[in-house]
C-alpha cells in the first residue's frame, strides 16, 4: 500500500470519528447546538424615557432548537425594569425579521421583576430557528428599561446582566452583561464676553446720550 493510499484512509476514518462523536453528543444532548449569549449594540435612552436592551442566542445547526430555559435579567445601573416582559426578535440566517413577539407565554410561563426594578426572572420553553447557507440564525432577547434622573448625560453603560440557563436541552444558554447609553445634552448658549462687554458699554452710552439731551433741553428752557 503507498503513502498517499494510506494517508487518504486515515483521514477518512478521522472524519468518519468527528462525524459519529457530533452526532452521538446531539442524539444525547451532549452537544450544544446553540452558542452563547452576546450583547446586543447599546442604544441610546434619555432618561426618564424607556427603552430596550438586550442579547442575542444564535443557532449554529439547521434544525430549530426548542427547550425549557430560565432567564435572569439584571438591569444596567441607574435603569429599572417595570414590565415583566421579555419580547423575541427572530434572525433568519443572519437578518433580523423587524418583527418582535412576546415571549415566555406559555401556561406556566412567565416573567416577574424584583429588587424595586433592577432583577427579572422568566422561566418557560423557547425556540431558535434554524441555521442555514452558512449562516447562524437566533433569537434577539429584548427587554424594556426605564432610565432614572440619576443616570449621567452621554455615558455608556454597560454592567446589565443576561445569564440563561437550561433543562438539560440543546440550547447551551450562556452569560453576556446589557447595556445602553444616554445621549448627549447640549450646553446652553453662552454670550462671548467681548460681544456681550459691547453690546453692554452701547447700552451704557445710549442712556448717557439721552441723559445728555434731556440736560440740554432744561437748560435751554430756564
């Protein structure tokens, strides 16, 4: 037998092991199918406006993935939640579809939120779709938040937390943190000193000018 005979064999049975390995983990639930958790872009929220945040759950095989999951939500600081929702946005093959659902409805299922607003928990079974072409598919996790007077002008932030976890499913869950920003505030208008000096000594000599006249005019009248 020649080196490149023997070489072609043993690559083919290596492949032959990973296959088996990969689809023995998915048959027992060993493999993950889904991967973990990543932040979702901030978006900026003036404060004492709501908005959301949220993190994205991707689904690397082509089969839809459904199982039970807990999801416990921290929101980022000086931000509170105050309805226990969570909506779903569905990602198609790596593009968003623009349409949001609720989730977590199921009997059974559902959101609560504790510590004043800061905490969500929701616990019931989900769905990630399907990946294909070459591409994840997922799931886009959002929540709404209201952000306090406390929260600073233009300022990022970033220490919300998104930890999911599973029932012994196919969807892995994983941990990301959440975030938003507020937005930039414009000063208010300051008068340049020089022009505003200006304006004020023009000021100053109109008045002496009609002093000045009204003098005259008594003079002239004694």
């Amino acid at each position: 037998m020649t080196t490149k005979i023997r070489k072609a064999i043993v690559g083919a049975g290596a492949s032959a092991l990973i296959a088996g390995a990969l689809l023995a983990g998915t048959a027992t639930g060993a493999f993950a199918a889904t991967v973990a958790p990543t932040v979702l872009p901030a978006k900026t929220i003036a404060k004492g406006a709501t908005g959301n945040v949220g993190a994205f759950v991707g689904n690397q095989i082509g089969t839809a993935q459904t199982g039970t999951v807990t999801l416990n939500l921290t929101a980022p600081a000086n931000s509170i939640f105050k309805t226990p929702e969570v909506w779903g946005e569905d990602v198609n093959q790596g593009v968003p579809t623009g349409a949001t659902s609720k989730r977590f409805t199921g009997a059974g299922e559902g959101c609560t939120i504790s510590n004043a607003g800061k905490n969500m928990t929701c616990t019931g079974a989900i769905t990630i779709p399907a990946a294909g072409n070459g591409k994840q598919s997922g799931v886009n996790f959002l929540a709404d938040v209201t952000v306090q007077s406390s929260a600073a002008d233009n300022t990022l932030y970033t220490d919300g937390d998104f930890n999911m976890t599973n029932a012994g499913s196919t969807i892995s869950g994983g941990r990301t943190n959440l975030q938003y920003r507020t937005p930039v505030v414009a000063n208010a208008p300051m008068v340049d000193p020089v022009i505003g000096g200006g304006a004020a000594a023009a000021g100053l000599l109109a008045l002496g000018g009609i002093y000045l006249t009204r003098n005259r005019k008594n003079a002239a009248t004694a």
